[in-house]
C-alpha cells in the first residue's frame, strides 16, 4: 500500500483529484488539517521510536508520559 498526501487551497481542484482518484480504484477522503497534523505527528513518533537512537528507558518514558496527558 501506497499513501499519498496532496494539500491545497482549491476545492474545485480537490474535488477533481478525488473524482479521479475514485475512478483509478484508489481509497481517497478528505480529512480536516487537525487530523492531517496528528497523522504527521503519529508517523514522525513511529519513525522516531523505531529509529534506535532513544534507549528503551527512554522510549517507555516518552509513551508514558504521552498517555498521561490525554
């Protein structure tokens, strides 16, 4: 699987990369910039962890303190 991320200001544009995306059988949707900023913060957190420069203490501590401030 294949993940493209396309931003721009024109609706009228938009709605045509999605009507094309459709007819070439691709998954295509419309998120707001909230959830587009938290998926770039989700893979920038999963690249990070996997990367193998933060020791695993570090890790724990991270995630821990990620799940307290919900």
């Amino acid at each position: 699987m294949e993940t493209i991320v396309l931003t721009g200001d024109s609706k009228a544009n938009a709605k045509l990369l999605l009507e094309l995306a459709k007819k070439l059988n691709f998954s295509a949707k419309v998120i707001s910039a909230e959830d587009a900023e938290e998926l770039g913060l989700f893979y920038s957190i999963k690249e990070g962890l996997g990367s193998g420069l933060m020791a695993e203490e570090e890790k724990s501590k991270f995630l821990s303190d990620l799940k307290t401030k919900e």
